[in-house]
C-alpha cells in the first residue's frame, strides 16, 4: 500500500506541473524537426515533462521572453544569445539545437561571382544591423576586400527578392534555405560560408533560459533535453518517419523546399543537444568584443550550463 501511495503522489505532482513553454527562434521550419518528433512520439511525455512549442510573434522576441520569465526556455542563435548578455538580459545557455553556422553569402553565377572577392564594387543586401554588417566585412576581409570597395543595401527582410532582381548582388543567407530555393527556381546559386571565412564556428541554434529556472525547474529542464536528444537521434535514424511527424503538423509546409532543408539540415543538429565546447564559445565572444557588439567578457560558466544534459 505504501509502494502504491508513493507511486500516486509522484504521479500527481508530475501531473500538476505546469507545462515548460519553449519559444521557437522563428515560424516553424525544418530546424525545428526534432522538437516536433519528440512532441510526436511522445519524447517530452515519457520524460515527465508537458512542453508547449510556441513560435514568436517577432523573431526578436525569443531571448527577451526568456530573460523577463514569459516563457521558461527559448531558442535563439548562439551570437544572438551573447550579445542580449553583453546588453545586461539574465540568460544562460542549456543545451543546442543545431550545432555549427548555417549562415554566409549567397550570390548568383550569373552575375560574374565565382569567387568570394568577386563582390569587390558590388552590393550586398543585409536585413540585420549592427550585426550583419560585421559578418561581410569580416569575411571579405579575409579575400583582401575592404569596406569601401563594396556597397551595403539594406533591403529588409526581403533579401531574396532583391538578390533575383538584382536589386543587390549578394545577400546572407542560410545555405539550409535561400540556397536551395534558389536551386529550386533553376538559378545557379554561389555560396560563401561565413566559417571559411574568418567568422568564429558557432552553435546556430542554443537554447537559453533565466538562471532562476535551473535553480526552480531542473528536473523538467534536465526531461526536456533529454527528450530533445532523443528526438534529434530519432531524426538521423529515421528521417522519413521524423519528417512525416513534422509535415503532419505542419501540412502547409509540405513540398520540395522544405524536404531538402530538411536533408540539408539533418547532419548539422547536435548530438545530444550538446553546446558546451569551451573554445567555441571563447572564440565566438571575443569575436564580438573585437568588433564592438559586446562590451566584455563574461566567464564560461555564466554563459553556458552543462548540467542538465543527457
């Protein structure tokens, strides 16, 4: 009778706990895949934790939203991350979604570009400052391109739009996206990776939470990257069974595009939600010292928490 008591009193106080909310870094998209099979498959259940997946109103939003306490945990890329910690936000790292850079520059073979320091005299549209702006002038600086010798558009979020008419003659891109759309419209894409280029590698996607939620909720942070883990080795094991899960909630985002985002995206998530290598993170944060996007330096541990993962 004792066992059985024990056994109903723990089942209630999983029961009663409130569900995590995880704000995604954008609308939900292949990146995501993972955390949609394991809410499939019941992952986050089995781990004894009840997860909301919420998308953001503005992709600004996640980190923020985390840092004031209005959802527990949320995903943005790990430069992102940094420099909301450079600007004060009370934020640390738990784990990683996508481990390594999805970004760089992406221009058309049709407008001469074979080589990264074929921009020299062209226009290269952006959509985010300050830090866009930093990540083309480091990589053209490292192929001897200086920042006169090439001119910045901004074009807002319509990139695409303005590098196939030729409104610009590069943009950043995702090579998991733009890329492939562009491939897909029968255009011959030309893409730079910023890594190969003099930026730091980094964590695309980390999850971040307030310090206070480890100190509150560690048992439900711990469930769900350990349910997380376990839905990104599904993904690799059984990609069309994981893709099915994800198209089933999103039936509208079902067709070519999004099958090879999803392909393209598949080797790049991180084994078991692993984002705790230390000379990464060195290297990413005094990048941006270096460049004026954060003001110091903050010790590894107040940026990163291994703890919690599977």
């Amino acid at each position: 009778m004792k066992r059985v008591w024990c056994v109903l009193v723990v089942a209630c106080v999983v029961g009663s706990a409130a569900p995590l909310r995880v704000m995604l870094d954008f609308y939900p998209n292949p990146n995501h895949v993972p955390l949609y099979t394991a809410q499939a498959r019941g992952l986050f259940a089995a781990a004894g934790v009840e997860v909301d997946l919420v998308p953001p109103a503005d992709p600004s939003d996640p980190a923020k939203l985390a840092a004031a306490r209005a959802v527990d945990l949320a995903l943005t890329p790990q430069i992102n991350f940094l420099i909301a910690k450079g600007a004060g936000l009370p934020l640390v790292a738990v784990g990683a979604l996508i481990d390594g850079a999805l970004g760089g520059l992406l221009s058309l073979r049709e407008y001469g570009v074979e080589a990264l320091s074929d921009l020299r005299g062209r226009r290269i549209g952006y959509a985010l400052e300050p830090l866009e702006p930093v990540l083309w002038r480091t990589m053209l600086g490292a192929v001897g391109v200086s920042p006169g010798e090439y001119e910045l558009v901004y074009v807002g979020m319509n990139t695409l739009l303005a590098l196939l008419s030729h409104r610009v003659d590069a943009i950043g891109a995702f090579r998991n996206y733009e890329l492939l759309a562009v491939e897909l419209l029968g255009r011959a894409p030309v893409f730079f990776p910023q890594e190969e280029y003099g930026v730091p590698d980094t964590y695309e996607l980390v999850v971040v939470a307030h310090p206070a939620l480890l100190q509150e909720r560690p048992g439900a942070v711990r469930a769900f990257l350990a349910a997380l883990a376990e839905g990104i080795s599904f993904a690799r094991e059984h990609p069309d069974e994981a893709f099915a899960a994800f198209v089933a909630a999103f039936p509208d985002l079902e067709g070519e595009l999004t099958r090879r985002s999803f392909a393209a995206t598949l080797p790049l998530y991180a084994t078991g939600a692993r984002h705790s290598d230390p000379a990464r993170w060195a290297a990413m944060q005094d990048y941006l010292i270096a460049n004026g996007l954060i003001p110091r330096a903050f010790p590894l541990e107040e940026l990163y928490a291994g703890e919690l993962l599977p």
